[in-house]
C-alpha cells in the first residue's frame, strides 16, 4: 500500500478506527515498554556520539507516536461517548 492511499471515512467512521480494543492497547503499551528498554541499555560511543544521538531520536521518536495512538484512541472514545449523549438527550 503506498503512503499516499487515503480512505474516505464519515466522522462517526473515523472516530470508531481510532479506538483500540484493550488488548490492542496492551500490545502497544508493551511495545512503549521493549523500546523504553532499548532506551536505556543504549550505548554511548565516544567515536560515534552522533549515531547515539540518532538511535535515541529515533526510540523516542517511535515511543511518543505510540503514545498519541493511544491518546487519540481516548479521545475518540470519549467524543463518541459525547456524541451518543447528545444524540440521546435530542431525542428526548
């Protein structure tokens, strides 16, 4: 698939998607984990200290991204939520 394919989604569409199943969240928080690992046994190379600086960047990088997968899932949970009262009390 290229990175350029894209997917028309409604609204309601696009925030269903968003959310993880909690066993999907698990596996995500248990990867934040293994690269957090990596992290720390990263070796600093006095000859080398941009491929440190770099290999550091990049775990980071890779962890802050899980983590606004795991934010924005929230957040659209909790919009539907919103969504679903609203609807509800229209309906009232």
């Amino acid at each position: 698939m290229s990175s350029f394919q894209t997917f028309p989604l409604s609204g309601t569409n696009l925030l269903q998607g968003q959310i993880f199943s909690e066993l999907q969240k698990q596996v995500i928080q248990n990867e934040i984990a293994q690269i957090a690992e990596q992290i720390i046994s990263l070796n600093f190379d006095p000859t080398n200290p941009h491929k440190f600086v770099q290999d550091d960047s990049f775990l980071k990088g890779q962890i802050q991204v899980l983590q606004y997968l795991l934010t924005r899932s929230e957040e659209a949970k909790e919009t539907l939520k919103q969504l679903a009262i609203a609807a509800a009390s229209n309906q009232s």
